[in-house]
C-alpha cells in the first residue's frame, strides 16, 4: 500500500512540476504550484505512514523524532482532514478528494461534544469544507449538529459562549468562573454556517453576540488582545483579564492576535457590519506597525516576548493572519492587505520555515509554537499551520 501511495504521488508531482515549467504566468502560478507539489509528496508520506499502522490516525506534530497522532476529541482533530480537502481543491485530484472524506467522517461524533468550544475548528475545517467541496448532503446535518451543541456553552447572562470548563485540568486552578479565549471568535464560523443551512437565526444572535461583547470586553486601546476573559456568567461583568498562553497577562499573545483578525473579518463576511470590518482592521494595524514584528512578516511568538529578536517566531500566528489577510483584502485596501499576506506566504514558504521533502515529521511548516507557558509543543511543526498555510495558498490563488 505504501509503495502505491507514493508511487501515485509520484506521477502526480511530476505532472505538477512539468505544468509549472509549462506556465505562462510566472511568479504566483509558479509560487503557489510548487508548494501545492511539495505538499502533495509530504502528505503522501503522511498517509503511507498512516496506512503503514493499519489504523486511521490524526497527525498533530512531530516531537523529538516522532509523529505525534490525536483521537478525535482533540481540537485540532479537523485540521489534518481539512488539508487534505484544500489538496484535492488545489490539484483537482480525486485520491484527494477520497482521503479527505475518509478522514473527515471518522470525526462524527464531535457534533455531539458540548464540553468543548472548539467543536467550530473541528467540524468547520473538515465538514464545512467537506460540505463546500463536495455537497454531500448529510454533511449539512452534522455541521448543524455541532452547531447545537455548541449553543450550550452560550451564557445568557454575560453575552458570550464560554470556552473552558473550570471544574478540572490547570483551568481550576486559575479561579476562573467563565473563562473566554480570543481563540472562540474562530468557532462563530460555524454558527453562521448553521443558521443559512437550517434558518434557525439563534445561531447568528449568538455569534453576533459573543461577538460584540468581545469587542467590548477583550481589546486594548491600542486594539491588542487579552488573550483570556474571565466572566461572571450570571451578569457578564468582568473578573479578571489574563492570559494562558501568552508571555504575561498584558502582552500580546501573537496568535491570539491573529485569531481575532481572522475572526472579525468572517463576522464582517457573514453579517455586512462595517464595526466588525474596522475591529479587524484594527486589529492588523497594531501588528503592521508594531516595532517588534520582524520584516518578514512572520510574528515572534508574543509580540511583548522579553529577549525579541533572540525570542522564538510562531509560524502558525503568519500562517492565520496571511489567510485572513487575503480574504480582508476582496473588502477593504486590496492592494494593502494582499501585499502583506503575500509577503508572509513568501516568508513561509522559504527554507526558513518550510521544511525540506521526507522531513519535518512529513508536515509542511517548520517553527511554531504550541504554548510556551505549558512547555508543550514549542519550535515544532502543528497541524493548524499547514492547515491555514493551504488555506492561503488557495485564497491567493482566487485573488490571482
């Protein structure tokens, strides 16, 4: 089986790469063709490994010289599956298209998780573009499923969708009543998405909801992000403004920063409304003119890190912001926001931070960062970064 798989991927890169030399259009066909063909040869390895075990595994990272695999329940779970699915959409090849529907329905039962806010990731990059790429009509079922389910971690009282439970794990201990991460304005897609396929709009008044109350509640004045908020679920007044993953409760968590572009600029998407077009507008400023972020685009892990420039870079924050500033560029300064999010592809996907065939643990990114406070999955390829790489990639291939 292995030995089909790459030899299949063989004939496919190759057929890529001589489509590449025949281009007319240099620069952008060429830029995004050879990624989409090392891409190809990494996530064949990926897959061979895979059927290697005999099991259906879910690649997360690679540590200390090894693939690390995640059951389904995990948050990043939608992300490998959600790859695969931008593969077939970027090489129109079907072996693709089979891998990713495979992959994809082994997460069935995350419709029904009600302990985990991140069911918006996980549904969304694998369903959602399931769904997009495929039309397969239970699709839409499952994606309204989770929507439900995440519904009830909406608190009434406060106006927001709560992220961690507090009654276990290190959140316990933080005294948290009802914690909400920047991380949550990725999971609205979902709800968004649910409303136009069952009409059922408490789904957007959530979103919208939880929404504005993070434009109220989890932004600086200079429109930096505190990276968690912890609420009184019963009247929404606010108890503590801290972070989990960033360097200290008032830096600049990067990739916290980028979620909230990300984020705000689907809310304008989805409801029209120009506040949420200036949040994430705003939002990228405080990163285009930050002092400490480098000239490659490619953010430090936090923006306040102590020891910048000797600090360690996030990969995965360059990869979310260059998506999202993709699609903010089709609303607003075209040219502005398309030249950033090119400049950040350009960077990650030089030998800095792309890893070179067969290596790497078989993912595309090199140097991201988990979280540093936690000591877990620092300086290593993520799932989540070659998912929102690709998703780049395909956006600036639309723009094109």
């Amino acid at each position: 089986m292995k030995k089909v798989v790459l030899f299949t991927t063989a004939i496919s890169i190759m057929l890529l790469a001589f489509s590449c030399r025949k281009a007319a259009q240099k620069g952008t066909d060429d830029l995004i063709s050879e990624n989409v063909a090392f891409v190809a040869g990494q996530y064949a390895r990926h897959i061979a490994a895979i059927e290697d075990s005999g099991r259906l595994l879910n690649p997360k990272t690679f540590i200390n010289g090894k693939i690390r695999y995640i059951k389904p329940q995990e948050w990043t779970s939608g992300f490998f599956p959600g790859s695969l699915w931008y593969l077939y959409e970027l090489t129109g090849d079907s072996v693709w298209k089979r891998r990713a529907i495979r992959f994809t329905e082994a997460l069935d039962t995350i419709q029904y998780l009600t302990n985990h806010h991140d069911v918006g990731f996980m549904i969304g990059s694998s369903y959602g573009n399931g769904l997009r790429l495929s039309g397969n009509e239970p699709y839409k079922a499952v994606i309204v499923q989770a929507a439900k389910s995440l519904s009830t971690r909406f608190r009434p009282g406060a106006g927001i969708i709560q992220s961690w439970n507090t009654d276990r794990g290190w959140q316990s201990e933080r005294g948290w009543e009802c914690p909400v991460i920047i991380d949550n304005m990725m999971n609205l897609e979902l709800l968004f998405e649910a409303t136009k396929l069952s009409g059922d709009s408490s789904f957007y008044r959530i979103a919208v909801t939880h929404a504005d109350n993070t434009i109220r509640n989890q932004f600086r004045s200079d429109y930096s992000t505190w990276h968690v908020i912890d609420y009184n679920p019963n009247d929404g007044s606010v108890r503590n403004k801290n972070t989990a993953q960033g360097y200290a409760h008032e830096s600049c968590w990067s990739r916290g920063q980028a979620w909230a572009i990300y984020g705000f600029t689907v809310c304008f998407r989805e409801t029209g409304n120009k506040k949420y077009l200036e949040q994430a507008e705003k939002a990228f400023e405080f990163v285009a003119n930050h002092p400490n972020l480098p000239a490659d685009g490619v953010p430090y892990w936090d923006y306040n890190a102590p020891k910048i420039p000797e600090e360690l870079r996030d990969a995965s924050a360059a990869a979310i912001m260059a998506s999202a500033l993709y699609e903010l560029s089709t609303y607003s300064n075209r040219d502005y926001y398309k030249g950033w999010a090119d400049k950040m592809v350009a960077s990650l996907s030089s030998p800095a931070y792309r890893a070179k065939p067969g290596e790497n643990g078989y993912f595309i990114l090199m140097h991201a960062v988990g979280s540093i406070p936690h000591n877990n999955e620092i300086d290593v390829p993520l799932n989540y970064a070659d998912y929102y790489f690709l998703e780049a990639l395909k956006r600036k291939h639309d723009l094109k």
